[in-house]
C-alpha cells in the first residue's frame, strides 16, 4: 500500500533551528521526526511512500534514502496552497481504484495502523483537545462521521483531526480536490483537505474515526521538547559513563563524548556531540554540537553549534556559537 507524506513546510515556528535543517528533521528521542513516522509506516506493511517536499526537500529526499528500502516517490511543492493541493500534485503517482493513506510528517503520533489499513470504510485518526479551534474537527454521529469543519471560529465538536487519513478508495478525494481547485475555494487562504472530505461526505461517502491516544506535537521548542520527554521513557537504558552521572530517561548516541558531566533527565544528545564539564537536562543536543562549563535546563542545541559559560535556558541554531563569562 500507499503513503503519501507532506513535509514542505518551512517550520518558522522552529526558528533558528529551521533556518538550515529541514523541521522534520529534528532530532527527537534519537532519530529525526520523520524517522518515528516512517518506522510505523513500515512496521504497518507500507511499501511505497509519496513525499511532498518543498523548503530544503534534497536533505529530506537523502536521508529518507539513506535509512528506508522501501520505494520513495518525491514530489516538489513549490508553492505552498493548502494541504490539499499538495495531495492533488500526487494524483499521476497514484492508482485511485485502490487504499491510500496519508499521514502528516511533522507530527508523531502513536496508533497500531494494522487495523486502520483494514478498515473496510475510510477512516480518520482523531483525539479530544481542548482548544478545537486550531484544527479541523470531526462531529461523530451514529457511529460515523457526519460533518468535517477547519479551525471552527466557533466550536462544534471537541474531536481534532491528527493528520492520519485511510482513504478506502483514492479517486474520491482526488475528485473532490479538483473541484476545490476548479471552483477556487478556500478555507483561509488555501485549499484544505478537510473541505476535500466534508464534500465526500456530503456525497454519501462513509468516514469512520479512530482515536489516537499518542499524538505528539513538534512544532514548537517548547513542545519539541515535551515530545522528547514523553518518547524518551521509552527508551532503554543509556550506557555508563565513567566519571559521569546519567540520570534516565535519556538517549545518547555512541559516538557522543561525555566527560565530567551530568546528563538527564528527558535530553537527547546526537551523534559525535561532546559535553564536557557540564549539566544538561531537559534538552536536546545536536549532531556535532559541543557543550562545555555550563549548566542548560530546557534548551536546544543545534547541529554543530558551540556553547559554553554561564546561561540557564538556551535555543540556537545549527553552527552558531556562544561563549559567555
């Protein structure tokens, strides 16, 4: 079966760290958020996957080759119109007689797809949230879904739509989203996929929902790094570290160096980073970064960044570096 997967956004809300890595990239827990996607991707049996990529799309379409077997399609977005006109640039690499999934890249999420991909109706992944405003909304009736609104003004319905669609048939979306398009009509300003299946179900389509308990959001620091912290309890045990104190959870990949430090809780720390004379905690350390003589609590370090001196709380980008004191 089909994926299609649309990382091309820019992720300004992720700023510096996004200036120069592509926001699905990021690394949390251990591997980039895309890597926690494509994992249960494949767990599910999905054995090609469409890419919608956009802002520095070649160092997403390199990794993605680098790390997973399976058969890549990629398709550049050049302009950002809406999550539905990025699935209808997919429409020639798609057989629309059969299932097809999308899932968003930029959101980890922690469901068993097996019984969604045997759904015998299309279903979509929901989960309750407080503040329905900022997503489309499913209102449930009868045991199906009986309407779908984007970022209600005013709320109707408590159910958020996650990002994780199974479609049972793909030639009725892709029909929908060309009227959409023919017709020009949007939904602040772009083509949204969720007008796309509210006018399926208008047509009598069949929606069940699904509840997706795990839904975890990348797209804040702060949230980034609430997402660490929740993936990172399920993580094994990190290695010792003579002279060092490692208080779990934590991950620490093995070519990182740790010399006189206190690492932990809930940080990640990336490959060939090296952290001397330090405490960090709640935080993620980049690729190559090197942190020295000084304490980070809730921080962000990115790729190949140096920082050392006296700060408690810090956020900079790939290559930057700080020395203070």
């Amino acid at each position: 079966m089909k994926a299609i997967i649309p990382v091309a956004g820019v992720g300004t809300r992720l700023r510096p760290h996004t200036f120069s890595y592509p926001k699905v990239l990021l690394n949390v827990a251990g591997k980039p958020i895309i890597g926690h996607i494509m994992d249960k991707l494949v767990d599910a049996g999905i054995d090609e996957a469409i890419v919608i990529v956009g802002y520095l799309g070649n160092m997403v379409e390199e990794w993605l080759t680098a790390n997973y077997s399976i058969k890549f399609t990629f398709v550049n977005q050049p302009e950002r119109l809406g999550l539905a006109h990025a699935i209808w640039m997919c429409r020639s690499f798609v057989n629309e007689e059969e299932p097809l999934l999308i899932i968003l890249g930029d959101t980890i999420f922690d469901v068993d797809l097996g019984p969604v991909l045997k759904s015998p109706c299309s279903t979509l992944g929901v989960k309750e949230v407080d503040d329905p405003r900022r997503f489309g909304v499913a209102v449930m009736g009868e045991g199906k879904i009986e309407k779908l609104v984007e970022k209600p003004d005013t709320p109707i319905s408590n159910l958020a739509i996650v990002g994780l669609y199974f479609l049972h048939k793909a030639a009725p979306l892709f029909s929908r989203i060309e009227h959409l398009i023919e017709q020009n009509i949007t939904t602040k300003g772009e083509y949204q996929l969720t007008d796309a299946l509210e006018l399926m179900i208008e047509d009598g389509e069949r929606f069940t929902a699904f509840p997706v308990h795990g839904w975890y959001d990348c797209g804040k620091p702060e949230t980034l790094l609430a997402t660490n912290e929740t993936l990172l309890r399920k993580q094994a045990p990190a290695r010792k570290y003579p002279g060092c104190i490692i208080n779990e959870p934590v991950f620490i990949a093995s070519s990182a160096s740790l010399v006189n430090a206190v690492v932990g809780p809930n940080t990640t720390v990336g490959e060939h980073a090296v952290i001397a004379d330090a405490i960090v905690r709640d935080s993620i350390v980049g690729n190559n970064a090197k942190v020295g003589r000084i304490m980070l609590d809730r921080s962000i370090i990115g790729n190949n960044a140096v920082i050392s001196g006296t700060p408690q709380e810090i956020n900079i980008g790939d290559y930057s570096e700080i020395r203070v004191g």
